[in-house]
C-alpha cells in the first residue's frame, strides 16, 4: 500500500540539521531506553542532560516512531507518514521553556498557521478556527450568537482554571485540591459529545467543536473524553496548525542531536528482544542481534504493554500482565497520502483560503462512521476526515512549486465482509478521494500519485501500532472505565519505568509520557 521512495531528508548527510547515529552499541551504560519515538527521545535527552549515560535502542531503520518524515509517494515530496501537527507538546514545558534547548539549540522551528482549520460545508460556506479568540467567535456568530457566546465562555473557563488542571493531570503531577480541579474532573468524566450538545445548539457549531475534538482519535461518545472539545480548540486557537519546519521528522531529529551532544548514543535496526530481569531488577537489554548492554541505574521502555510483558527474562509482574490483558486498540486509522502538482486553496463564499489543515464531516457523520466501525464496515458517506497540506507553510517539502496533501479518517482493522485491505484499500481512498474533490474543489488533475495506507500496512509500519491504532489504544479498567494511558510511569520491577504512546497520558504528539518517564526515573534515582 505504502512506497519506499527515497531517504527521509532530515537522515540524509547532505542535509544542514543531519546528524549520524551511531554504529555499534556501548557494551553498558547508566540507562537504556527502548524505543526512539519522540516520548523515548524525550525521555533520554532530559536524562542526559542530567548527566547519565544514555542508549537509545530503535528497532526501525530510522528513528522518530510515528513522528517520522518520508518520501511516500514520489521523489522529493516529503509527507509526514503518521503524524502532522505538533499542537499538544507546545504546552509542555519541553517546547513552552525549552527546557532541552531543542529550539534555541538544536534546530527546530514551528509555524504556527492561521487560519488553524477551514471547514468546508456541503452548503458551499465554510467555517474557520482562527488563531483568535475574537475571530473565531465572530466566525461562529455568522451561525449563532448565542453559540458564540458560549464559545468564549467555554475558552475563559478554560484559561481561568480548567486548562492548568489539564495540564497537572497531562503531567502526571497531583493534582490541587480546588474548585477549578473539582470542575475538571467532572468536566473529565463526561463524554466530548454530551458536552458540545449541551452547550452548543446550531447544528454547524456543533460539528465544529466535535471535528475538533476528535482530533486525538478518542471516541466522543465515551465518558473520559468530555474535556477534548475544550483542550484542543484552545491548542488551536494559540498554536494553529503547529507545524515542524522539514517534517514531522524534524522533532526527533532535533532531540537525536541533543543526545549525541550530550555524550549519549542513539541506535537504528537494533531490535531488542530480550530485558534482562533474572537478578531481581531490569539490569540490561538483549538485542535481536544477541548483543547485550548494560543497564548500571534503569531500563526504559517504550515498547508497547501489549508485548512487554512477555520479553522479560524473569516472571512477569502482575501489573504488565493486567496492562496486558485490559489493552486494546480502541480506533484504527486509515490515510491516504497524495503529492499534487500545486497546493490547492479551500472554496469559501469570500473566496479562496489557503490553509494547512481542513476537515470534513458532521457529528451525525462521525456518530455513522463509529457505528459502521464498530460492525466492521468503513464508510466514506460522511466519515470524519482531517486534510493536511503542510507544503503551503513549508514549501521546501515538495520540488517544483508541488505540494504534499494527506487525508486522516478512522476504518476497522478487520472488514466485516472478509476483503483484505491489500485487496480493498485503494478503493476506500479513492472513495475518500473523491469526497475530497467533490467538497473542496481539489482539481482530479492536479494529483499526480496517490497511497493508501490501512489499518493493517500501518500495524506493519511500526511494531506500536498494533491492531492500526497509531495512538496507544487504550485500557479498560477492572471497572469497565476506558482510560487512554496506562497510569503508572513505573513497573514493579526494580529499574523498569514506562514511556510511550501506552504510558500516561496516552498518544499523539504531547510529549507527556516522555516527560513523565523522566521525572520519574530522576526521582527514583535521586536527582
């Protein structure tokens, strides 16, 4: 479904920002981290910076996870494979203090878009998401006043308590014991979509808020996701469609040059298989190659909780094993990745919008398209869909005056009518293709290649994306809650601490899980 075209520019050696991994593994270090997503990276860059020897294992041949950059479809359009936007981690202190020094150090820059979202509706209007609190409620007035109003009443919560509340749960901290915590928690336990229908009563308002809170592929239907709809407008109003200059790939490129900075090392195709527990602890790693390095303070793992359990060399604890046994994928994904001959504008009563990021689909929609997912069917009638066009912002991605275009959507991993996704996929995309060109006015001839990639070539992809859940899945608690990051940073196993999309506070890029690993291993190692 995918295609191999060329090598990521930010791994090239011509490239200004390149920076070589190593060739050969220490044979012992202070910690090992499994995994060079950008939350293991994350993770080893604030151990390093601490002083500690740090090794990076990466089973793939390049580094970056689902934060990765490549050559999909022809030569020199560079898409962003999974991964886009970079939104939730502008509000971690890793990006909002620099605290790695990865922008004032190492390279990374941001734009920060406006218009954040253009929406278009099948009436030929379209609604924008601005950089702008006054802007966006203006546009949403256009609908109804009333609504805008309750609009920047829900942002002012957000700002006056609701959001720092957001932000200790984020980071693992404890939280306050105040009214605004009080409020978030119940915000918290409710779901996304009895929220914006409480609130909200015009019909397009209503998509809106539910498009955006979507964004981080949780069902809005769930209770647990009634704080969404609030998080992620509020990222888009200040941080637009934040977008990394060169790819997403240039985040973990930016934290690999940290760690070689730092003394520590970063290795590719090095697939490890085995933690070494017998001793009572996590004291060293086996790769696949049967080489072995040693763990002198912790081992930190990045691998999915659905597989870890099993690659201890001793029992496993009970704790991986009921992380294990409550996992499941929750929503698979589906893309389709098009280079264009020229980026393209969105149709709006005022004229042409250029924007990085679009979106299709109603709430009923989206309420259709879960329901068909949960019997096994995708559906391209009124699906949810994000459109990604990251060259209007970062024109160097494609050659020619081209542009990169991405459709995101959600599709079962196993089809109900028995086709196989090698067989079918094309077609799905073509369909979602089609909807994209009947609603936006994308010109049929301006697409000069076209990929799919399913639910089932993305769980081939990366071994984390099991059952095609880019996102960490989720677990369900003894209790029937569904939460979206297992919550302990720590495993009881002496020396073995937890990152990743399945540690807390779940997937996308945020950052979190890396941070929180960190914080943890520092204070278990009292410094």
């Amino acid at each position: 479904m995918t295609a191999a075209i060329g090598t990521p520019r930010l791994h090239d050696p011509a490239h200004p920002l390149y920076t070589p991994l190593a060739a050969e593994p220490p044979e012992e270090v202070d910690v090992v981290v499994i995994g060079a997503g950008h939350n293991g990276l994350i993770c080893a860059a604030y151990l390093a910076q601490a002083g500690l020897e740090v090794c990076v294992l990466e089973a793939q041949d390049i580094v970056g996870g689902n934060t990765v950059t490549e050559e999909l479809t022809l030569p020199g359009f560079l898409h962003d494979s999974c991964s886009s936007a970079h939104v939730l981690i502008q509000s971690n202190p890793v990006l909002r203090d620099d605290e790695l020094g990865l922008l004032s150090t190492y390279g990374l820059r941001y734009i920060f878009t406006d218009p954040a979202v253009v929406v278009p509706l099948p009436s030929g209007d379209a609604v924008k998401v601005h950089r702008d609190l006054d802007a966006t409620v203006e546009e949403v007035a256009r609908f109804s006043r009333a609504d805008a109003d309750e609009l920047r009443a829900m942002m002012r919560e957000w700002d006056d308590g609701l959001g720092a509340a957001h932000a200790r749960f984020s980071g693992g901290e404890p939280p306050l014991d105040d009214e605004a915590t009080k409020q978030y928690d119940d915000l918290r336990a409710r779901s996304g979509w009895d929220v914006v229908h409480a609130r909200f009563s015009h019909p397009v308002v209503r998509d809106l808020l539910l498009w955006l809170g979507f964004a981080t592929i949780q069902d809005p239907r769930r209770p647990g996701t009634g704080t969404l709809p609030s998080a992620i407008t509020s990222g888009r109003l200040r941080f637009g469609w934040a977008t990394p200059v060169g790819g997403s790939g240039a985040l973990p490129g930016a934290l690999v040059r940290h760690l070689v900075d730092h003394g520590s090392t970063v290795l590719a195709s090095s697939p490890v298989a085995r933690i070494d527990t017998s001793s009572g602890r996590a004291s060293a790693v086996e790769l696949a190659s049967g080489r072995r390095i040693g763990a002198r303070r912790a081992v930190v793992s990045s691998a999915h909780l659905a597989t870890l359990a099993e690659m201890l060399t001793s029992e496993p604890p009970g704790d991986l094993l009921e992380a294990r046994q409550t996992w499941r994928p929750g929503l698979s994904l589906f893309a389709v990745h098009a280079s264009l001959k020229r980026d393209f504008a969105f149709p709006t009563p005022a004229g042409p919008v250029l924007s990085t990021a679009g979106g299709l689909g109603s709430a009923d929609g989206l309420r259709a398209q879960l329901e068909a997912f949960e019997r096994g069917e995708p559906d391209a009638r009124d699906p949810w869909l994000l459109l990604v066009a990251s060259t209007i912002v970062d024109p160097d991605r494609a050659p020619d005056g081209g542009g990169t275009f991405k459709i995101l959507t959600v599709a079962p991993h196993d089809r109900a009518d028995g086709r196989s996704w090698d067989e079918s996929g094309m077609e799905h995309g073509q369909a979602l293709m089609d909807l994209v060109h009947s609603r936006t006015g994308l010109p049929r001839a301006d697409v000069l290649r076209m990929v799919v990639e399913t639910p089932t070539s993305l769980a081939a992809r990366n071994p984390s994306n099991i059952g095609g859940s880019c996102h960490g899945g989720e677990f369900v608690t003894a209790y029937g809650k569904v939460i979206p990051g297992w919550p302990s940073m720590t495993a009881s196993v002496p020396g073995l601490y937890l990152t990743g999309s399945t540690a807390h506070p779940g997937g996308s890029v945020s950052g979190r899980p890396g941070r929180n690993a960190a914080r943890t291993v520092l204070s278990g190692l009292r410094r």
